[in-house]
C-alpha cells in the first residue's frame, strides 16, 4: 500500500550519475539544483540532495581515504567503475564507466532520510541520459509511489526522449520555474508566493547543501545573443539576460568570506557582453576587496571582446584560467559558423592578455575537431595559427546537437538517423561516424597537440622555427601544410 511521506514538504533533489568514455570534475556543480532549492525554501519546502558527483560525498571518503584526489583549484578525477556499453555505442573500442558515487551508496543516501513529498532529478548532457535513468529506477524501487519530476539540459533539449524513457512522472523542459512550482502547489496543495519571473531575480545558489565544498560555480548572465552552429544556447535560453553585477561580486565575497572558497568558474554563454555594464562594475568590486582569487573560465571566451582595458581588469582580478573560443582558423569556416571570431581577434586578444601580464602558456584556445566535412588539415591548421599566437590549444571534440544547424550537417553529410539515441551525440563518438577524420587522426593530433602545450610550458614555441621536435617534424612531414593565409603568417606580422 502506498505510504505518506511523514513531512508533506520534503523535497529530494538529485544530481544523477555521468555515464560516458571519459569525466573530469573540471568545476562541475549542479547549479540550476541549487538555484532551485533557493526558490522553492523561500516558497517553504525543505530540500535534501543526493549529489552523485559530490567528489567530497563523506561515503565515499569513509570507503576509501584516498578520495578525492584533488589537483590544484580544486578539480579532480572522479571515482569510476566500468560499465557494460550500451548497445548503440557497443562498437567503440574505449571503455565505458559510470562517475560518481557507487550505487551502494545512493541507495544509503536514500534510506538515509524520510520519504519525500516529490523528487526532483537533473540532468546535463543530452548522452548521459542512462545515469538519469538509473537514479529514477533506483528511487522508485525504493519507494513506487513517488512521485518524479524531471527538468534539466537533456530534458529540453531531448524532451520527447525523455518522456518516452525516462520513468519519471512529469518532465519539465526549459528554464522557466513558473511550471516547476504550479506542478509542485497542483501535486502537494501548496500556493507559492515567491515566483522570480526573471532570472535577475534568483536568489543565490543554496551552497549549504555542501558540507565540504573546494571551488564555486558563478552564472552571472543567461542565454548568448550568437547563433554559432554547433551551439545549442539558444534552444536553452532563446535570449539575453544579466544579473545585477554587484550582486554577482557579493556571491563571490560572500563565498569566500564564509567558507574560504578561492576557486571560481562562470558557467556563462557571453560573459564579456556588455561589458561595460557587466564585466567591468562586476570586477572593480572583485578588484576594490583585494581578495587572493583565482577565477576560471572553463566556458569559452569571445575574444574579440578582450581589450587591452579588460585584460587588466581580468588580471587585476585574479582570472587563472583563460580559454578562449577559437574552434578552427578555416576563414570560410569561421563565416559560415556565425562570425564570432576571426584570426586577428584571436591574436589581437592574446597580445592584450601578455600586454596585461599573462604568460602565453597560462592561455588556451579551444579548437574544435570533428566538424562535419572538417578535414584533418583544418584541424591541424587550426592548431598551428593558436601556437603561433603563443598559447596553448585546447582540442576540443564536437558533439552534434538536434536543432542546430551542424546537426542537420551531420544528418546530410553522414547520414546520422535525425530520431538518433541520445546517446549517439557523445563527443567521443563522433569520429567513428565521420567520414574526413578517423580515431587514428585525431589520436595522432592529441598527441601532437599535447607535445606543443608542452613545448610551451617549457618556453620554446615550435612554430617560430626555434625548436621542433622530433615527433612533431614527423607529424608536419605527413599532415602539414600552410593552412590559410592568416595561418601561415608569422605571429608577429598580424
Ligand atoms: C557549464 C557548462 C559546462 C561545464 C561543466 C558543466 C557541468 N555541470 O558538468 C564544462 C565547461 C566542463 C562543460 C563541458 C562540456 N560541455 Co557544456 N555546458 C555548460 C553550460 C554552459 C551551462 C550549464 C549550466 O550549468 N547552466 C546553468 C544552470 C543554472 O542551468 P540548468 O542546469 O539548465 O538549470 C536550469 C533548468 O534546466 C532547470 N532545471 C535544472 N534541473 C532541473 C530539474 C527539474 C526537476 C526541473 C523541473 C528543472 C530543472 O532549472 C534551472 C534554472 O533555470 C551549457 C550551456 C547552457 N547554456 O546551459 C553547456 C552544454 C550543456 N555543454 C555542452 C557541451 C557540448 C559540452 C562539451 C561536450 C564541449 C566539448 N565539445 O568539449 C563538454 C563535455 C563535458 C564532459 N564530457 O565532461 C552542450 C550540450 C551537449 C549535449 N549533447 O548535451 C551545451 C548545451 C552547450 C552547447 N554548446 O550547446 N560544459
Ligand atoms: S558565442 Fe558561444 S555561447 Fe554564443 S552561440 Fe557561439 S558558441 Fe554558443
């Protein structure tokens, strides 16, 4: 028979599990959760969450005294543990595991508390859908009639998916909260009375749920008024939105006041837009604390929004990690997925960044590889014109995203099912669908990539001629070639 919860208001929150290839905790907070446990206390419920990626889950410690391991500004690797592969992805020669808690965990966790009034599960990227699926099968044979709500980045962007496979209840797609408490008052009867229309109106993250916490995340604006082509923003928040930028330097004071947290990452789509209605106030309040910061930008940056003026500002603030959006020197390529940057931004930003006091190896720009009809020459070309800008590249691999316009791309070009699994958006897959650019290549330009960074940090950029390794001359001898114009041009000449 179908038992009460004994607090009618009780609300369980979880963080479910990444299943995929490879995971790094590079900052990674669930932090559309907390803004909701912040909403819906202020509407008088009670929230207790599970975070099955908690690197700091005491469980976890008490079960192995060597976790976390923790490298510097507080990320990490997580604890693992293989998985059999999904069919759809059984022919992909890497093992595949799931990150976070062990389930045996999560089920202590959950027997830990009381029956909740409801559940309210996340969910990020769109090919980890099966740790979503595991939690809420794990929650309902815990208790079947509970009831589950499921919203998040999968959810909005795989709506249908999710309401055919998922098992929860309601699934609620999209940013709004207005839905999320009328399904909350319509299930437990209750009236909310605080319901923020826009997102300037949240209050800030509940941060208490962490008992232990070793960097923040900050989302200072919402939404990015470009359409790059890859990119599924807009589909996420069709707009542009900031906060006020005093209150956003507050949450980080706060933080750091109350519970000595250094390390902060923006989680923003265009942080630098506006810049001097945002950035600029934000930082000269961060500036006038003097507090010993370090801020992260693990989320691309425009580039060309970077100033010799903001650059100092950045400095002066304490930004450590700085990457930049690049994704391919290609000319044509850089038109047509929506003129975001062009090469000398790219340069003109990283001058102003050194200007500033920024060493070329503490900079990175991210190049995309796996672009559909993108050729290994684009991506090594592209690799080229970001070292010899002096900075270190950071490789990253496409995922395709149903409603953009490379998803169609991929549809057309690779005949990629438009009703794909989810699961087949896995930036790690991609290459095994391509046609221009196989596994091989792209393990050969991550390595070659990585003996560069490397070259860098030890003060020696291969592409001035200087010194060039062994491995890379092989690698130039079989692949390179000029490139575009901009990229074959000496870094000095732009
Ligand atoms: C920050 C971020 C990251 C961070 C880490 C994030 C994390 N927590 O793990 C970093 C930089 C590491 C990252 C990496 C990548 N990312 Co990313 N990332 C984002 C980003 C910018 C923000 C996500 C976020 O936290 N938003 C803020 C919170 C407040 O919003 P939210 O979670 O959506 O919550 C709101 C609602 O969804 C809702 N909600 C949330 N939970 C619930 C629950 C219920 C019950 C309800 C009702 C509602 C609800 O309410 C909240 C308040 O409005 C998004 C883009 C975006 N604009 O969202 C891309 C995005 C998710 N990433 C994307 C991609 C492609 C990647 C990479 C693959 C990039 C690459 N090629 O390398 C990598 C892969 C990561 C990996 N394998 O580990 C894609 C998605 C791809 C996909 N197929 O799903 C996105 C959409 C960006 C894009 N280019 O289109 N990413
Ligand atoms: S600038 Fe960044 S966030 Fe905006 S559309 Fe392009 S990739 Fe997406």
């Amino acid at each position: 028979m179908a038992s009460k919860p004994k607090y009618p208001r009780n609300l369980l929150l979880i963080n479910p599990w990444i299943t995929d290839f490879a995971a790094f905790d590079l900052w990674s907070k669930p932090l559309g959760l907390l803004y909701l446990t912040s909403i819906l206390r202020q509407n008088g419920h009670f929230v207790r969450l599970i975070d099955c990626m908690d690197r700091n889950d005491p469980l976890l410690k008490a079960s192995n005294p060597k976790e976390p391991k923790v490298k510097r500004y507080g990320i990490g690797p997580y604890h693992k543990e293989e998985l059999p592969k999904p069919a759809p992805l059984m022919n992909i020669p890497r093992r595949y595991s799931r990150y976070g808690i062990p389930e045996a965990h999560f089920r202590t966790h959950l027997s830990e508390g009381d029956k909740p009034a409801l559940v309210l599960i996340t969910s990020m990227m769109t090919y980890w859908y099966p740790g979503v699926f595991r939690a809420i099968k794990l929650i309902k044979t815990k208790w079947p009639d509970v009831t589950i709500l499921l919203g998040g980045v999968y959810t909005t962007l795989c709506p249908t998916h999710a309401k055919e496979h998922s098992g929860a209840d309601f699934v609620l797609p999209g940013n709004d909260v207005r839905p999320l408490l009328e399904r909350i008052d319509d299930l437990l009867g209750t009236r909310s009375e605080w319901v923020p229309e826009r997102f300037r109106d949240f209050p800030s993250p509940a941060w208490d749920l962490y008992p232990k916490l070793d960097y923040a995340v900050l989302l200072t604006s919402r939404g990015c008024p470009s359409r790059c082509t890859f990119c599924a923003s807009h589909r996420l928040f069709p707009g542009f939105e900031t906060r006020d930028p005093e209150a956003c330097a507050q949450e980080i004071v706060d933080l750091y006041r109350h519970r000595r947290i250094r390390d902060f990452a923006f989680y923003d789509d265009a942080l630098l837009l506006n810049a001097e209605q945002h950035i600029f106030p934000m930082l000269d309040a961060l500036i006038s604390r003097r507090l010993p910061l370090r801020l992260h930008t693990p989320n691309g940056l425009h580039a060309k929004a970077i100033m010799p003026e903001l650059a100092g500002h950045m400095r002066q603030a304490g930004f450590r990690t700085i990457r930049l959006s690049f994704e391919s020197s290609d000319l044509r390529r850089q038109r047509e997925m929506g003129a975001k940057i062009t090469n000398e931004g790219l340069a003109a930003a990283v001058e102003n960044l050194k200007g500033a006091g920024y060493q070329g190896k503490e900079l990175e720009a991210y190049v995309l590889m796996g672009l559909p009809g993108q050729t290994l020459e684009e991506v090594i070309s592209s690799v080229r014109f970001v070292t010899q800008c002096g900075v270190k590249t950071k490789l990253a691999r496409f995922s395709p995203i149903p409603g953009t316009r490379e998803w169609d791309r991929a549809v057309e070009m690779y005949g990629l099912d438009p009703q794909a699994d989810p699961l087949l958006h896995n930036n790690s897959i991609h290459p095994f669908v391509s046609k221009n650019l196989t596994e091989a290549d792209l393990g050969k330009v991550a390595l070659w990539t990585r003996w560069i960074n490397q070259e860098l940090d030890l003060g020696v950029n291969g592409m001035d001629g200087a010194f060039v390794s062994k491995g890379m001359r092989e690698t130039f001898r079989k692949h390179g070639r000029g490139g575009d114009a901009a990229s074959s041009s000496s870094r000095r000449n732009f």
